[in-house]
C-alpha cells in the first residue's frame, strides 16, 4: 500500500519539470492527482505520457489570476470529492535586474507567478481542508527564499513572501490537522532554469554554464539536484509520516543555504 494511498492531491504547474515528476511520485504513492499548466494542449500531451488513466486530471489556468488559482483547487475538489494536499509549485522569474534598475512591472509579474499564486491557491485550499480538518500544504520556495542574490531581487523577494506566509499559515492550523511547509531546492536544470538562466547569469555578470558551476561549488555535494529530489520529499511531507513537520522551510539544496 502506498503513503498517499486514498488522498487526492492538487498541483499548480505540473506538466513538467519539479511538479510533473512529484505528481509522478504522488501516483506512485497511491493518491489521485490534478496536475495544472496553462495549455490544454500540453497537458493532454502530459496525461497521455504519464499514463495513469483516470487517477490523473489536468486543469487549465494561468496562476497568475485568482480566479484560475480558485478554479484550479476547486476543480480538484469537483473532480475526485475533496483535496488533501496541495502543491503550489508553479513559479519562477523573468527580467532580472539589480534593483537600482528594476521595474514596477517585473516585480509585480515575479510577486503574482510565485507569492499571489501561493496565497490564492493556499487560501482556497484551507476553505476545504479547514471544514475536514486534514490537510498538506507544501509551497515551493528556494534557496533564494532564504538567501539574497545580486541580481535577482525579484525572485528572491517573492520566493522569502512564499516561506512567510507558509510559517504564518502553520501557525493558525497547526491545530487543525493540518500542515504547512515550503520545500526550498537549489539550482535544478529543468526547462525554467534553461529558459531563464542565462539572463539571470548575465545580470550576475556570469555565463550560463558559469552559473551552473557557482551553484554546484555553493553546495556541500559540489552538484546540482534533480527532480526526483524534491518530489521524494514532497511525499514524505504530503504522508502521514510528515504529520509533526508544519512551519518548517526544507532545504533541498545540498547544504546550500546555512539554514
Ligand atoms: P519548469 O519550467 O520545468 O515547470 C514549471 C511548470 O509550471 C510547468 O508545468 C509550466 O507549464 C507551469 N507554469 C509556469 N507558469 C505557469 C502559470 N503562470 N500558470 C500555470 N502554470 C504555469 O519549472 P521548475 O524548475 O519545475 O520550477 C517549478 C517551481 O520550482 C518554480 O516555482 C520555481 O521557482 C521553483 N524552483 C525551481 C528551481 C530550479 O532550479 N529549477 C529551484 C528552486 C525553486
């Protein structure tokens, strides 16, 4: 029998990279998964590659609206009865810049793709997990959520939102059976990393690969992580056996971060 055996999990961004291979893990693990991304046309792609029929739903939505995250976790609700864990995992950055030249509109893109996303999904969440008094939450934060970067301000600001809200949020229904945490990896190289990596190195006056190997010399392993990395703690957290971690902010980075 597996950990998540019966539960029904909600993932925003999972067609591919951390999230896709934790709703792979969840599955494995027993549970029923709604997986989310913004086209129909790749998650039907993700759901025919994943293969696991009827336990595997996918959910389109920009997460950058409230409505979307609403409709997201409330979908997973009218789809398998109730939620028991969410995964709000989609996020990232663009337009890096030191903050001398940042702008409005930058800051505000990388606050609603990670901090309001987070809120929204989270806040919708409780409203169902509050009444059945059980619940996982896990928040996707970083290193960076602990840790300030020259350059990338505007990913480094949102992800530390992310980890205050999740300790606050631990702290209210830590008597209601429910969990809250954040999962904080180091560099990972999945498609949001090759995407935006090399301008995030640039604005750290670095080459990509440069960046790569800063990450990799920062940690403890002197090597980056992968997917499966965070998703085996993922369950480990969405399990009963994560039922005395609440509030906590997990390092997945190597023994990056100094705490
Ligand atoms: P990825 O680009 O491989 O996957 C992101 C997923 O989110 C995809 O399924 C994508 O379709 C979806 N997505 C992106 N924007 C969305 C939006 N606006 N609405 C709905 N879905 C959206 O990225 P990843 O590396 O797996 O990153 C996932 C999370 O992990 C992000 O929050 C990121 O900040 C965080 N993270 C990544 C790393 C890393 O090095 N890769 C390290 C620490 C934290």
């Amino acid at each position: 029998m597996g950990a998540l055996e019966g539960r029904v999990a909600c993932i925003t961004g999972g067609t591919r990279g951390i999230g896709r291979a934790t709703a792979e893990a969840f599955l494995r693990e027993g549970a029923k998964v709604v997986i989310n991304g913004r086209s129909p046309e790749k998650g039907a792609a993700t759901l025919e590659e994943i293969g696991a029929g009827d336990d595997l739903h996918y959910i389109a939505g920009d997460v950058k609206q409230r409505s979307d995250c609403e409709a997201i976790v409330n979908g997973t609700v009218d789809k398998f009865g109730k939620i028991d864990i969410l995964f709000a995992n989609a996020g990232g950055a663009s337009n890096h810049a030191p903050v001398v030249d940042l702008t409005d509109d930058a800051m505000q893109d990388s606050m609603l793709w990670n901090y309001w996303h987070t809120f929204w999904a989270m806040q919708t969440a409780l409203k169902h997990m509050i009444p059945q008094e059980s619940g996982r939450i896990i928040t996707m934060s970083s290193v960076e959520g602990k840790v300030g970067k020259p350059g990338i301000s505007i990913y480094v600001a949102a992800k530390h939102a992310i980890n205050g809200l999740t300790k606050s949020a631990a702290q209210e229904v830590g008597t209601m059976g429910i969990t809250v945490n954040s999962v904080c990896p180091g560099a990972i190289e999945t498609d949001i990393m090759t995407a935006e990596g090399p301008a995030a190195a640039e604005s750290m006056g670095l080459t990509y690969d440069g960046l790569l190997d800063m990450f990799a010399q920062e940690s403890a392993i002197k090597r980056l992580n992968d997917v499966s990395d965070v998703a085996e703690v993922c369950v480990l957290l969405a399990s009963d056996a994560g039922a005395g971690i609440t509030g906590s902010m997990i390092s997945i980075d190597g023994g990056t971060s100094p705490y």
